[in-house]
C-alpha cells in the first residue's frame, strides 16, 4: 500500500505536467532554442540575458549591452534604494496646527507619499486622505475665525509640490485662498500650536510592497526621492539619477549606460541595458536585506501586475515567476526570476522597438510568456518513498 506521501507527490506531478521536467530547455540547449524564439516578430529584435542565479553565469544574452527603455522595470531601482537608504518599519506624518500668531496655520509634513486625492480610496487602503486634512483645516478656519476665511497665512515643510497644488485647488473651490509659504521644518515645529488634523503612513515596507506589486508611478518617484534625500543627494530627479548609479557602482556593475529621468519608468528617455538589470537582480537576490523587494515582485499567474499573465499562454510557468513588468507604447519589459526544477533563473527582457498599440503589446508579452515557459518548471522531488510492506 503506498503512503500519503507518494499520493501527495504524484498529486502534485499531475498539477504540473503542462510542462513537465523532461520538455524544460537545460542550460546548454537554451541558447539555441532562445535565439528562435526571440526572433519573433512581435518582439522585433529584444534585449535579454539569463542568468544562472546559483553561480552568477550568462547562459544566454542577445544586444545585452544595448541601452534600452526599461518602462516600469525601472522601479526596481526605486524599490532597492528605498531599501537601502529607508528606515522600514518607519511611518511618515502630517500634522495640521494652529500657528501661534493670529490667522496662521501650521502644516508639518514629512514627505508621505501615500496622501490620497480620494477619501474613499484612501479609507479602503489605509492612506492619508487630502480631503479629509482639508477639510477639517477649513473648519477649523471657519471656527477660529468666525466664519471668515480671509487673511490666512499657512507656513508648510516638507509636502511635496503636488500635494501644495491639491491642497489649494481644494480650498480653493470652497472659497479659501490662503498664502502658502514654504518654511524649514524647524519653523514649522516652533510656530506650531493647537493640534486641529494629522494622519500617517503605513510603514514604509508595506508601501513599497504595494509600489511593487501594482506598479504606482507615483510612490515609486516619492520614495525614490526620499531615498536620495536619505543618501545625501538633492531631493529631486537628479538626486534619483545619482541614488541609482551609486547602487550599481556599489556592486561593480557599469553603470556608464545608465539614463535615469525618473523613478518610476514613465520617461521614455531612461535607458538601461539588460546586463546591467540583470547582474543587479542577481546581486539583490544574494543579499539577505533585499528580500522584501524579492517578496514583493509579482508572481505569474497568481499577483499584481502578473495575476493574469502566463494563464494561457504558458500555463506550465504559472507560480514560478516572480518579476517586475513594464509597458509604454512600443514597449513590452519583464525581469525578474523563474524556477527551473533544481535552479533558480535571473532573466531580463526589454523589447522597446515594438509596433505600437494594445494588440502588440499583448502580442509581446505573449511572446516573453512563452520564452519563459520553456525554462520554468518545479522543483519535484525525484526521489519517492513508499510505506513499508506489512508483514
């Protein structure tokens, strides 16, 4: 009689054979299998290397030193400095006070990026709501000053620009008009009074966490312009620019091809290679500190920007991919890593000379799916017990 064990294991064989062990490409037959594969039309012409993430050798690359747009894949570098240079478990916060003198109001901030322009949204998922702030701002305007809304003077630190503008177009449309001025923190702590709002922030990891799963454009750039200011660089684009270099000069990776204009991989104007993605990939991957954005990366099939990827068109990859997608017009990125039974693959695909529209898109990640699934498969123990023979 077999065991449970044995039943268990053929179980799970049985969930997997879409792609079974034998039909997975081995490292020597992948080149060749690899370069048919990339020639597709759909993906005309990409960037890609895959490496062995055990021993940090290049089984395959194609225009791998070739400077291409990242899209979305950019975040992954926004995701590493935050890492690096942020304090994890760390909330940030605004508080809205009454200033000591007459007809002054007080906002300290600390550059949270997860203020929200929805009240609903931000009540669902835990974020500092703008209206909320504002509004309870206003009314305690209206209270203060007996119905009047005139003559205010707001001394604010630390908000981002964005959120200075929201913050007024909101009053704005509720007949408040005060003078913003930008001040030191400092200034804000020593003309702060009566405490009228405040909010704060999840922890840092969780928004991270959310930066990466659901690709937001707008955490990645806030939190990778926190991690600059952290790292002692300027609190803007170039400040970024200058984070992300020292990050692969860190890992003696070349960073003369790098071109970052923004965080969050919008610009069509950033470049990478994917030698570059690829050997940073596998340094993070070896560097215990680094695992929340290992955790953090979607997984095929199953979360975030990937939960409906590899579903049909390469089933046999679904849970065994975990990567950060990417997407412009005429521009399909994936990178990340995949199972291959008794290994682990780091991979990058930029395919940035696409036609452009929707239909080619898809085409494209159809396409990247299927590479992938000629690699991917679990890793089945391949030895079996059975329950002893009953005397």
């Amino acid at each position: 009689m077999r065991s449970r064990k044995f039943i268990f294991v053929l179980a799970l064989a049985t969930v997997f054979t879409a792609a079974p062990a034998s039909a997975v490409l081995s490292p020597a037959s992948i080149p060749a299998a690899f370069e048919e594969l990339l020639s597709q039309p759909s993906l005309s012409n990409p960037a890609m290397v895959l490496i062995d993430g055990s021993s940090g050798e290049v089984i395959f690359e194609k225009n791998a030193y070739s400077q291409r747009k990242p899209a979305s894949v950019m975040k992954i570098f926004a995701g590493a400095v935050a890492i690096k240079h942020l304090d994890m478990q760390s909330r940030l916060t605004t508080k809205i006070s009454h200033g000591i003198n007459e007809k002054t109001l007080v906002i300290q901030g600390s550059y949270d990026p997860w203020i929200s322009l929805s009240h609903s949204v931000a009540k669902k998922m835990d974020r500092a709501s703008l209206p909320y702030l504002a509004f309870n701002t206003l009314s305690a305007v209206k209270k203060s000053n007996k119905g009047s809304l005139k003559g205010i003077t707001i001394l604010y630190s630390e908000l981002y620009s964005q959120d200075v503008s929201n913050l007024k177009a909101f009053w704005a449309k509720r007949g408040f008009k005060p003078v913003m001025k930008a001040v030191s923190s400092d200034e804000t702590l020593l003309n702060a009074n009566e405490f009228i709002v405040g909010d704060e922030s999840p922890e840092i990891f969780k928004m991270l966490d959310y930066t990466i799963m659901w690709s937001e454009n707008n955490l990645s750039e806030r939190l990778a312009r926190l991690s600059a200011r952290a790292a002692g660089n300027s609190f803007s684009a170039k400040g970024v620019a200058q984070v992300f270099e020292a990050l692969l000069v860190e890992y003696g990776i070349d960073s003369s091809k790098l071109v970052a204009k923004d965080a969050s991989g919008l610009s069509k104007e950033n470049r990478i290679t994917a030698s570059m993605m690829g050997q940073l990939l596998y340094q993070l991957r070896k560097d215990p500190k680094y695992s929340l954005l290992y955790d953090s990366l979607p997984v095929g099939g199953v979360s975030g920007t990937l939960q409906s990827r590899f579903l049909t068109t390469a089933p046999g990859a679904v849970g065994l991919v975990r990567a950060k997608t990417g997407t412009l017009n005429g521009t399909v990125t994936l990178a990340g890593y995949v199972e291959s039974t008794d290994r682990e693959y780091v991979f990058v695909t930029l395919a940035d000379d696409i036609s452009r529209g929707a239909k080619s898109s898809a085409k494209a990640r159809a396409a990247i799916d299927r590479l992938l699934g000629r690699i991917a498969a679990p890793n089945i123990p391949a030895v079996i017990s059975e329950a002893p023979t009953t005397p």
